[in-house]
C-alpha cells in the first residue's frame, strides 16, 4: 500500500483551515493543523511533513519565522498561502526559503495544482544523486545543506543554494532564464531576469575560484545557464 503524503497546514482562519483540510482529505493526503508559529514548529519537529502550507500573520509571531525555523535544519517545500500581496514581501519570503507564494483569495484547484507540483520536485531528485555530490572542488552536502570549496564551508542563500541544486540535478543541460526563474521562484512573470542575472553573480563569487572564469556554472549567452 502506498503511503500517503502529509502536509502541515499552519492557519489561523477557522474557515480557511476547513475548506483547505477538506480538499486535502478528498485528495487522500494526511495532515496537520497549527494556528501559531510554536504549535507549528513543534508539529513540523515531531512529524517531518513532506510539504508546509504557511499563513504569515499569526497569533504569536510572523510566518517567517517558520520559514527561518525549518530551513535551518530541512528543504522541506513551503508554500506561503497570504494576503500579502507586495512584491517586496514575496521577494522577502523567497529569499528566506519558500518555495512558492499564494495570495488570498486562491482557488483550490490551483493551490493544489502547486502541491503537486512542489511535491514532484522534492521526489524527482535523480536516483544516482545520492546524499551528496562532487564535482572537483566543490562539494555539496544535500543532507547537511553544507556547501563547501576546497574543503572550506561556504554559506549560500536559500535562493542560491535553489539555483545550485536546480543545475547540478541538470547538469550539462541547458536552462533557460525563464525555466530557472519559475523553478526557483515558483512563477517567472514579475521576476526580472536581471534578479537571477544578480543571484548567479553572487554565487560564482561564492563557489568558482575564478568567477571570472567559472568552471562550474557556464552562461549561455541570451539563453541560460548550465551546470558544466
């Protein structure tokens, strides 16, 4: 018998949390209920969901600190569900690790849709990827998250450390800017290809002896990059 997939809702609207939990049951996911930043810490340490869906404003605290929270130790796929709707803010909430951002009011079918979707990635790392991966230098532990050069911790940002896992897992194939932007952002319209232009910048400089020259990470000029 297959085992069902589970996902930590952490909701403060009474109705909200029915009418999602009510969808998730009759797509034959287990789950979890918090309506605080403590209650869902706690349920996350104690279950290890496969997914998080996140409300920000709650009773004891913001969502992000359970972004913050779960990042430090897991790559668990979060998806922000809020009515925030700033594009400062999505950007804020990305850059710390979420996976992808949902405003409110938000059709079921579509909030669904990207569970599917966050899940597939999170199952679809390559079998021969083991738990960690080298490639001359450079050495990435995926069950640590620890990046390191030459044998010295490097520390990446969640959006860089995306983006590097996003190549590796295609390495020698082509990316568009649009494939990474949607892949790493969760959408790609309103992200300018300027942003990722800056994140790849930052984390050559991070991971290439010689950025200049990089030996990991190649442009492709006016299409994308690849992972060499």
């Amino acid at each position: 018998m297959e085992e069902k997939q589970t996902i930590l809702i952490v909701e403060d609207d009474k109705y909200i949390i029915h009418f999602i939990s009510m969808s998730l049951k009759e797509e034959n996911y287990t789950f979890w209920t918090s309506k605080s930043v403590k209650e869902a810490l706690s349920l996350f340490y104690a279950n290890r969901p496969d997914l998080v869906i996140l409300d920000l404003g709650l009773p004891d605290g913001d969502g992000m600190d359970v972004v913050r929270n779960i990042r430090e130790i897991a790559s668990t796929p979060i998806i922000v569900v809020s009515a925030r709707q700033e594009e400062p803010e999505k950007i804020r909430l990305l850059d710390a690790g979420a996976d992808d951002y949902v405003t409110k009011p938000f059709y079921m079918g579509e909030l669904l849709a990207r569970i599917r979707a966050a899940l597939r990635k999170k199952e679809n790392r390559p079998a021969d990827q083991g738990l960690s991966f080298t490639d001359g230098d450079l050495l990435v532990d995926y069950e640590k998250r620890r990046v390191e050069v030459d044998g010295q911790e490097v520390h990446l940002t969640p959006i860089e450390y995306k983006i590097l896992l996003l190549l590796i897992a295609n390495r020698g194939k082509v990316l568009t800017h649009h494939y990474i932007l949607k892949e790493v952002w969760g959408y790609a319209e309103g992200v300018e290809a300027g942003t990722l232009r800056v994140f790849m910048a930052t984390l050559r400089r991070k991971i290439e002896k010689n950025p200049s020259r990089p030996q990991h990470i190649i442009t492709e000029v006016g299409v994308g990059y690849r992972f060499k």
